[in-house]
C-alpha cells in the first residue's frame, strides 16, 4: 500500500522535474509580482503597450507591401499623433461643455425628479404612501449632500492629482509609443535574455497569447470608435440632448463586456426621461439604445473577436470581476485576455498520458507501505 503522500510526491516530482514547466512557472509568477506590486507606477507603460499594439498591426500591414519597417513606423506614428491631435482639439471641448451643462442642469433634473416622486401616492396609493416617498426623499437628500460634501473636500486635491497626471502621460505616451514600435526587435531581444534557458514552453504560450492580445486589442479599440459613433448619429438623430456624451460612454461601456451596457442604461434613461418625459420619443431612445447593443453582440463582436474570444459568458464575468476587483480599469480592459492566458497556459501544460498513467499504477503498487 502506498502513502498518503506519495501521488501528491509523484506529482511534483513529474512536473518540478520538467525544466520548460519550471520556466513558464517562474515566468507567471515574476509577471503577477510585477503588476501587483508595480501596476500603479508602470500605468503609462501599460496603456503605451496597448497603444503601440493598435499600432502594430497597421504597421505590418504596411511591410506586406513592401515598406520598409523603418519609414512605415514613422508613417503610422505621425498619422497617429495628427488623429489624436485632432480629436483632442474637436472633440475635447464639446465633451467638456456637455459635461458642465449636465452639470449645471443637475438641479432642475433633480425636482423634477422629487415632483414625479410625489405624485406617487396620488397616481398608486396602493403601492405607495406619503410617508414612503416622504422617508425616501430624505434618504435622497441626505445622501447627496453628504456625496456632495465628500466631492468638494477632495476636488481642489484630486484635480491637481489628475492635471499632472495628465501632463506627465502627455509627454511620456509618444515616446514610449515611439520607442516601442521603433526598437520592438531591440527590446524583444533585450527580454529574451532573461527569459530562463528552457523557454519553449513560455514561448508557446506567448506566440498564442501575443495573437490573441493583438487581435483583441485592435478589435476594441475599433468596436469602441463604431459603437461610439453609432450612438452619436441615433441620439442627434433623435433629438437626445448631451448626444456626445451620452454616446462616449456607450462606446466605452463596450470595453466591460455585459456588464458596461446594463451600467450605462442608468444615465441613457435619466437623461431621456428628464428631457422627453414618458412620452414616445423616451421609448423611441430607449429602443434605439437597445438596437445598437444588440448589433454590437450580434454582429460587431462575432465580426472583430471570432478568433480573439473564445470564452463562455460566465468565464468572461467571472474573469471581470477578479482582474477588475485586483487591477482597476486595466484589469476589467484585460480581462478577457488574461482569461485567455489563463486557458493557453491550462492547454499548454504537459498532461499525463496514458503510458505515465500505466508507470504511476506500477509504481505505486511497487512502493512502501
């Protein structure tokens, strides 16, 4: 009879014994203490890799036809540094006016919202009574004021946090951006000399993820700009006010995948019914709203991520929940390929086959007692 220890014995001993396994674990662990510990410090590195990613593939399009690497880095990246010159310089400012006239809109939105609330009792006394709507209209109350309170204290602090946050990434995102498309040969071969001397394994995972992680990034970043500009059309066709606003947030709702469109819901169907009332043209926003997200998970996804996803909805939650609850923003934007790391590695991984099956059944029955 064997011991209790010895399947968990020969277990490491299998594996701990593989020098590729070895080096793909040692590998993951280094790369989760990096962002763990390093994540908060090394955010312009990160969104300059996506960045330079989007790029990449514009870039080897290019060099199929013949241009050299060299010129169509430099191509791409001024093409680059104009579009988002441009859209800074055009959109920017109508975001921020629609921002501060939500804003300054805020308090008529909010009795109108205490009349509705009223009328309640009249309309479905039934279900509601004055002192119901009396006791939620102070929990309301107080609630604001203390949320307002909390914003106030801490705006003078967090909008200078953020102004030199956003100068600093102004100056170091296109040199990184740059350096990274410039030197990806240099730096890629200045990696893989840390990289442990069996890395085959490493290298299998890598190539798959490293496609998968392109693909998804550039498919994004184009679902982001569709979704965005579909929602803008609808609701200045409809008459919606704050359409560009409104219709930033549906395209970045596509970044959190089922989740982001429940979320942006809320705002869509406040901004409407405090503009329309509960009159057809609120209907009308709200199944506009609802066709764009349908064609989004209908067409675009199966479209832009066929090859990139390929996951089941509740991994993709489950995988939200976790990288978003540790890594904030970039944890949700990544989710999806960090649960593809997850399975390429699970796929990776050597599996027992059936001759080590058959040696461990006559090892085991060879061993001590």
């Amino acid at each position: 009879m064997s011991t209790p220890m010895y399947p968990i014995r020969r277990w490491l001993n299998r594996h701990l014994s593989n020098p590729q396994v070895v080096g793909l674990t040692v590998m993951l662990i280094i790369g989760v203490a990096v962002v763990t510990f390093l994540g908060s410090m090394l955010v312009p590195v990160f969104a300059s890799i996506v960045l330079a990613y989007l790029l990449e593939g514009i870039v080897r399009t290019l060099t199929r036809y013949r241009v050299p690497r060299g010129p169509a880095v430099l191509i791409v990246y001024l093409v680059f540094l104009l579009c988002l010159g441009a859209t800074l310089v055009t959109l920017l400012p109508t975001i921020v006016n629609q921002v501060i006239q939500l804003v300054e809109n805020l308090p008529a939105m909010l009795e109108q919202g205490q009349r509705a609330l009223l009328r309640l009792p009249e309309r479905y006394p039934a279900y509601f009574s004055a002192e119901q709507v009396a006791a939620l209209l102070d929990t309301i109350r107080r609630e604001a004021i203390s949320y307002a309170r909390t914003l106030a204290s801490s705006f003078s602090l967090a909008s200078v946090v953020m102004v030199v946050t956003i100068m600093v990434y102004a100056v170091l995102l296109p040199v990184l951006i740059f350096f990274f498309l410039w030197d990806k040969a240099r730096i890629l071969g200045w990696t893989v000399r840390f990289l442990p001397r069996h890395y085959g394994l490493v290298a299998s995972v890598w190539h798959e993820v490293d496609l998968q992680i392109g693909n998804y990034v550039r498919g994004k970043f184009v679902e982001v700009g569709i979704v965005w500009l579909g929602s803008y059309v609808t609701f200045l066709a409809l008459g919606l006010e704050f359409a560009m606003l409104l219709a930033l947030m549906v395209g970045l709702s596509v970044i959190i995948p089922y989740v982001g469109a429940i979320v942006v819901t809320l705002p869509i169907a406040i901004v409407a019914y405090f503009q329309f009332g509960a009159s057809s043209e609120f209907m009308w926003v709200l199944v506009a709203y609802a066709v764009i997200q349908a064609i989004d998970a209908n067409i675009l996804v199966p479209l832009l991520f066929s090859e990139a996803v390929n996951l089941h909805p509740v991994a993709i939650i489950i995988a939200i929940l976790i990288f978003g609850g540790i890594w904030g923003f970039w944890g949700v934007f990544f989710a999806i390929p960090l649960a593809n790391l997850i399975q390429a590695v699970i796929n990776a991984w050597p599996r027992v086959g059936a001759e080590d099956e058959d040696e461990d059944e006559d090892d085991a029955a060879e061993a001590p007692g």
